[in-house]
C-alpha cells in the first residue's frame, strides 16, 4: 500500500538556502542519492533521499531559507508506512 512523506531537515540542523532540485516532480529519489543542494552561505550541501520514494511535490524554491524541521518536498512510496528520518545534509566535495 503507498504511502506519503515529507522530506525535512532534521531538527538540530541550522538553517539553509535551497539551491537547486535535483530530481524533479513525478521522478523517483533513488535511496542515498542527492535530491536537492543547499547551502550555509560559505558550504554547498546535498540532501540525500532517506526512501525510494516518488517526488510528487516541492514546497520550497531556489532561494528559499530552510529552517529546521521545514519540509522540503513531499514523496510517495511502496510499501507498509514507516517513520522516515529527517534529512541531514551532506557536505559536498
């Protein structure tokens, strides 16, 4: 049975600025791979997938200030519904 989430920032994170979606609207977020770039002014940061899922929203845009606990994007997924971890970034590079 599908099931909804939303990707968010994990809430000891600081806040970000959204750079870019890396996998758009109606296409799959593989597991561990990037969907989006933020940054803290200085460091880009990826935001990896936490579950297959399909992405069938995003609610923020390039330039948008992400605080913590901010969803990002909403996905479906296969499957029984399970908690979903809040995304930590990873720094580029």
């Amino acid at each position: 049975m599908p099931f909804m989430y939303e990707l968010k920032l994990a809430a000891e994170e600081s806040s970000y600025t959204f750079v870019q979606q890396l996998v758009s609207v109606g296409s799959v977020a593989d597991v561990d791979r990037p969907v989006c770039t933020l940054t803290d002014g200085t460091t880009e940061f990826h935001v990896m997938a936490p579950k297959l899922g399909l992405i069938v929203e995003w609610f923020v845009e390039n330039g948008a200030v992400i605080e913590n606990g901010r969803a990002m994007a909403r996905l479906v997924c296969e499957g029984t519904e399970i908690a979903v971890p809040a995304a930590v970034p990873v720094r580029l590079g």
